[in-house]
C-alpha cells in the first residue's frame, strides 16, 4: 500500500528531526549528555507517590481510582490547582481549570481549538520544539514574536492576511524558557499582552517551569496581569498552561489548563472526544502528593537544581572559548549557548559527539524559521557537579576542534 497517499496533509508538517536520529546514539554508557531536558529521577518523590497509589488502590477508593471519571478531571485536584493558583495571584474557581495529560496535551488542545489552516501562531524564535510540534498539526503559519523591532499590531495582522489567514495566539514560554532559560520580564509581559489587545488574539502562557526559581525576584504570571487589568478570570484571553511534569513526575502526565470558563468548556468537550478523560489513578497519586509534598518537595528541588545550574556556570567559564556567549537562568534547567557565528551546532555535535563524547541539542530546531545554527541547549538537570565540569570541559575542546 502506498500509504503517503493516505495520509492527511498535515502528517507533512509532523516530521522526525534529523537531531532526533543523532540523539538515539546517547544511550551509549561513556557519552556525557547534556540533551535531554528531563528531571532527575533520583529526586521523585517515590515512596510518597507508592503510599498514595496504595491509597487510591485501597478498598475505600479503588471504585473511583479504577472507574471512568469526568473529562474535566478529578474535582479534588482541581480544588487544590485552584488555590495553587490563587497563590499566583489568579482568582479562580475548579471550573476554570481543566486536567490534561501533561501540559503536550494542553498545547495539543489549543492548536485544535485556536488553529486553521494558514492561521498565523506567534512564537518566539527560538521556542519549545514540543510546541512548534503540537502546532504543526493544524497547519499554521509562524510570525516572530517580541523580535526587539517595534512591529505594530496592524503589521502582524497584515502578515497573516497575506498568508491567507489571521493571527489566533501569541504563545510564550514565560519562566525559565525551553530552550534558553530567559524568563521574560514584566515589560515583555505587558507588552504581549498590549498586542494580544490590540490584534483581539489568545495568548498562551507556558509556565511549565514556574515552580523552579532558583534566585531572583518572580514575575507575575500574564494570567494574573490580565486579571489585575480586567478584574476578573472570565474577561482575560490568557490561557495558563501549568504541569507537574517538572516538579512531581513527567511519567503521570499530569498538567493542567486554568481560563476562562467559557474557553475550559470547548476544551472539556475536546478531552471527551479524544481520551475521555486523563487517568484518574493518576492524578488521584498526584492530588494526594501535591497536597502533602509539594511545597518542601519544590523546595529542595531548587536547592539541588540551583547548585548544578551554579555548577554548569562556572564550567562554562573556566573551559568555553573566547566568541562563545551564553545567559544566566534564574532557574529551570537550561543553559543557551551561542557560538561564533560560522559554526554550524549540528556539526559541532557530530564532531563532540565522534571525538569527545559530549552531547547537547543543536538550536536550529527551535527556531520556527530554521535559523539559530549556531546555538545550542545545555541541560543542567542530570548530571552531578563533577560530570559537568567534564563535560564542558570536553565541549570546550570540540568547539576549539571546530573554529
Ligand atoms: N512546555 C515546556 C516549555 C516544556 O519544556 C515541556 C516539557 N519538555 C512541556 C511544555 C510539556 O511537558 P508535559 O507535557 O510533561 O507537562
């Protein structure tokens, strides 16, 4: 059978990244990594999630902990979501908050929801890849989001008319981004929501990471700025995307979205239509974790993140070349690295990767333009102090190789 003939247009846009086949080499033992953006599993909190899964197995709960339950998810979750967020600053109740499997799922609903063909996504360049693949599926064009110049609302929309739709959202990967560990500041903030206004579009406001601040002052969540600006949750067009991926475990897929109700209710009737609702033993195992743990669980997580993010800083400046730049995070797990402008990441990789055994993810992927050759995401979530110190160690003498 053939089957490309078969296959919806949009499976065109769905494509494997050449950076994924190079990435399946590192599970060899010697190779120092530095690609993956997960947590360490050394830190999840294991046994408070095997008393609670033992609880929700129990006699008294397993009717609820094995059934079908609501797509909206499970209600005391959902309670314990609302406070947490209420603790952001954002006045909400459970009905403006809707379970997803992972924070993925939520991106996934909102490109079906906001998104038609040629409709135009503004995204920063770079973004989270895992958005731009999330998007992708419904066939959007791309506009770059907070480019430094000073493009007006008219121009944005101007743009996506000559590609043959409208602007929907701005998304925004807001704290500690993926993939370079910038947060953006109350200014930026402000000012995405100013042309949110002014084009009448969503915004997408990706705070995955928001829990893991390791130093320096919060920033408001766009959420709650909107919510200072309009007085209420069900006037605001941002929609928070919120995960415990990064602070409980990834593996549970458990995140959620909190808007307006009008807009969690079209996105109740999308969780219906796909999965029904997400796994109700999980999140059971996280609301009962969340509410016991979460508070000292996040805190030693940055206590641990934030001595390998100090860690990699300081390996970066004792072994990086000169014409090599990079940023400072404030928390996450990200560090971005820009290289002399000649060099290409993704042979950087091929060559740190033959020669010194040293892995981290080329930039260009990030960029919805295919730009950012000669960036590159360093992860400090891993590994421990020592190996950072080889590691970087190790890039520095690739990156010297390649100049
Ligand atoms: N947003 C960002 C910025 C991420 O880095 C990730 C995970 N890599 C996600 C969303 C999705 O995470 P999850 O589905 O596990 O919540």
């Amino acid at each position: 059978m053939n089957w490309t003939d078969v296959f919806a247009s949009r499976m065109e846009r769905m494509k494997a990244s050449e950076i994924r086949e190079l990435l399946k080499l590192l599970d060899q033992p010697d190779i120092i990594s530095f690609a993956g953006g997960i947590p360490d599993p050394a830190l999840f909190p294991a046994e408070a999630f095997q008393a609670a899964l033992a609880d929700a197995l129990s006699p008294a709960n397993q009717g609820t902990a094995l059934q079908y339950s609501v797509s909206e998810g499970y209600g005391p979750l959902r309670d314990w979501l609302a406070t947490h967020m209420q603790g952001l600053g954002v006045a909400c109740s459970r009905d403006n908050i809707l379970i997803t499997s992972g924070s993925q799922q939520a991106l996934d609903y909102l490109g079906k929801l906001l998104l038609s063909p040629a409709d135009t996504a503004l995204v920063s360049w770079p973004t989270y890849l895992g958005a731009l693949g999330a998007f992708n599926a419904y066939e959007p064009q791309y506009d770059r989001l907070g480019a430094g110049g000073n493009r007006s609302a008219a121009d944005y929309a101007e743009t996506a008319q000559a590609k043959g739709g409208r602007v929907k959202f701005a998304y925004a990967s807001v704290d500690f981004a993926n993939p370079t560990g910038e947060t953006l500041d109350l200014a930026a903030r402000s000012s995405i929501l100013d042309l949110a206004e002014d084009l009448d579009i969503a915004v997408i406001e990706d705070a995955a990471y928001q829990a893991l601040r390791y130093d320096g002052d919060p920033v408001p969540s766009m959420l709650s700025l909107e919510i200072e600006r309009k007085g209420s949750i069900e006037d605001c067009r941002t929609l928070y995307c919120g995960s415990f991926s990064k602070t409980l475990a990834p593996g549970l897929r458990v995140g959620w979205v909190c808007g307006a109700s009008q807009v969690i209710s079209q996105l109740v009737l999308m969780k219906q239509a796909a999965d029904l609702h997400s796994p109700t033993l999980n999140q059971m195992a996280i609301a009962t974790v969340a509410a016991a743990h979460f508070e000292s669980h996040t805190a030693m997580l940055r206590r641990v993140y934030a001595g390998r993010r100090d860690a990699m800083l300081a390996a970066l400046a004792t072994h990086m070349p000169e014409g090599v730049t990079w940023n400072k995070p404030e928390g996450g797990m990200f560090v971005w690295l820009t290289l002399p402008k000649h060099l290409d990441a993704a042979d950087l990789l091929r060559l740190s990767l033959e020669t010194q055994r040293v892995a981290f993810v080329p930039g260009r992927a990030f960029f919805a333009d295919g730009s950012g050759a000669n960036s590159l995401r360093l992860s400090f979530s891993l590994a421990g102090d020592a190996q950072i110190d080889e590691g970087m160690r190790r890039l520095g003498v690739a990156i010297r190789a390649a100049v």
